[in-house]
C-alpha cells in the first residue's frame, strides 16, 4: 500500500493531494455529522447535482489548456435550456404528454445548439483575432442578453414534466442517477480526446508553446475552432442537464456555475497559462467541491456563505502545495544537471 501510494504521489504529486483532503474531509463528516451526510439518498442528491458545473468544468478544461478560456458557459446554458423549454411548450403545450422520441430528440437539439454557439465563440477568437477572455465575456452577456429578452427575466416552465421526469431517473436498479452518467459520459470523451487521439498532443503543444505551435505547422485557428465548439456542446448539455433538474428554464439560473467551473479547473491541477492538465484531476477536483458544499450544509450553525471560503481555502491550499512542489522538483532538476556535469 506504501509503495502504491508513493508511486502515485510520483506520478501526480497534486492528484495525491487532492485525495488526500477528501479522504480527510470524508473522515471529519464521519466524526461530525456521520448520520446526517453518510446516507444513500445524500450520495444520489450529490450525483445529480454536480454534472451542472462538473460538464461546464470540462469545456473550460479544454480551453484552459490550450491557454485560452470560456467565459460565456452559462449564458450558452440557459439559452439553450430556454430555447428547448419553449420547443417543449410548443409540442405538448401546458403539461401535455410528450411523446417517446421526443426526450432524446430534444436533449440532441440542445446539444446541436449548444454546438452552434460554441462556433460562435470560435469565429470571434480565430478570425476577428479577439482574446478568447473577451470574446467569451462579450459572447456570454450576449447571450443572457438575448435569454433576458425572451423571457422578460422570468422563468420557463409548465411544459411536460416528463422531459424533468427521465432526466431525474435512476437507472441499475433505481441507483445511478442519469445527470451522472451524463457526466460520465461527458468524461469519457474528454479522456479519450486528451490521451487517445492526436487532438489531445496538438492541444497540449499549442497552451505549452503557441508560437512554435505554429512555426511547426499546427493548424491552430481549426484546433482553437475545435476546442469552443467542444466546450460549448458540454455547456449546451449542462443547461439540458439543468432544464431537467429545476423543470424550468430561466436567464439567471447557475449564475455562479462560470466561475465555480474555473475554480474546479484550477483545483484539478490545469495551469491556467495552457499547456497542462488531466481529466483525474478536474474530476476529483469537481468531487471534493461537492462534497465540501453538500458537506458543510450538514451544519445548520454555519451560514452557507461559508461555502466560498471553503472552496477558496481548499484552492489556495492546493496552489501553495503545487508552488513548492514544482520548486523542489525545479531544484532537484538543478542538481542533477550540476551532478552530470561535474
């Protein structure tokens, strides 16, 4: 077990501790509060709730790396959710039944338009030479912009409740929730574009080193492209994920998801200047948010408020532990090399 544990620290010496204040984390709630958070019901909830931000998450991971980001993740989200809320109005009116291809039909069609939006984006940065930090602020406030003027600022809702009804299921045996393997799914293609294909290589190559990216051929306006419409289909999937969960949509709802995400991201291990990061990371990172929110709500005396300085405490703790890390590895680089030479 030792040795497991050192070959992993090794390995990933952030993912390490990442699991570290998890497993610690897990064992003060077992102390504290073990009746009240440890409970099936408690994990399900959990499950269903996280895949909102935890897809948006994966699309800022992606941008991150290449050493961009995107910041309009919500604002495609609720588009989206409100778009399809009023397709789900037009089919079945108030509370009519929908029929059974209508469900996957219309989650698909807000991932197309989650696609679409996510080109958007693309086109901006790539031929309008726009900081993807702007592009994808601008982006998003247009967005909510065109949400806000669709609804008047209210919500959505009283569409058929079985489009709410499948997202909420529980599949293998009334136990997995369906935002979870959502979220799942979501993970898988992120993990096999990353390591399985040579979108992932030129990714990394382009946020480690832009211009000799480019100097060596990389065609990085069609990665770039590739990149935003990849995060914004997760962001078009999150608000689908999200329109089941409330079975409404609205212009407003998630409005902390963006910088919650990006928070997650950097948690995970992904530099924020490009060219580093792995889907383990922003996945145990996305877990222990949830479990530190979920967690600290099982004290009733502590203002949810708390929340934040939770996460923000749990980030800067983690960025610290890297910073010497990386050091002690820089140094012990120096020393070798010194070794070698002499």
């Amino acid at each position: 077990m030792k040795a497991l544990t050192r070959n992993l620290h090794r390995r990933d010496p952030h993912i390490t501790r990442l699991i570290v204040i998890i497993i610690v984390w897990l064992v003060f709630l077992a102390i504290t509060r073990f009746g009240r958070f440890y409970s099936l019901l408690n994990f399900q909830t959990m499950a269903a709730q996280f895949p909102e931000y935890g897809l948006m998450a994966l699309g800022v991971m992606l941008c991150m790396i290449t050493g961009g980001i995107d910041l309009s993740l919500v604002g495609i989200a609720n588009l989206t959710g409100i778009l399809m809320a009023y397709l789900l109005l037009a089919l079945t009116g108030e509370g009519g039944d929908l029929p059974s291809f209508a469900v996957p039909a219309v989650f698909a069609l807000g991932a197309v338009i989650g696609v679409l939006l996510g080109f958007l984006n693309s086109i901006l940065i790539t031929r309008f030479n726009i900081s993807p930090i702007l592009a994808t602020l601008g982006a998003g406030e247009l967005y909510r912009g065109i949400s806000m003027a669709m609804t008047n600022g209210a919500a959505v809702s009283r569409f058929s409740s079985d489009y709410a009804m499948t997202i909420n299921n529980r599949i293998l045996g009334d136990l997995i929730p369906v935002q979870t393997l959502v979220f799942v799914v979501g993970v898988l293609i992120v993990w096999v574009l990353l390591t399985k294909t040579s979108y992932g290589l030129k990714v990394y190559m382009l946020g480690t080193n832009p211009v000799a990216a480019r100097f060596s051929g990389l065609k990085t306006k069609r990665l770039l492209t590739k990149t935003y419409i990849l995060s914004g289909l997760f962001a078009g999937v999150a608000g689908m994920v999200m329109l089941g969960n409330y079975n409404s949509a609205r212009a407003d709802y998630g409005a902390v998801y963006t910088l919650q995400s990006i928070m997650v991201v950097i948690l995970g291990g992904v530099s924020p200047f490009g060219g580093k990061g792995r889907i383990s990371g922003v996945v145990l990172a996305i877990i222990l948010v949830q479990l530190l929110q979920s967690g600290i709500n099982r004290f009733p005396a502590i203002d949810s408020f708390f929340i934040f300085l939770l996460w923000g405490s749990a980030l800067l703790l983690v960025m610290v532990l890297d910073f010497f890390s990386n050091n002690n590895s820089a140094v012990k680089k120096i020393k070798h090399v010194e070794k070698e030479v002499t």
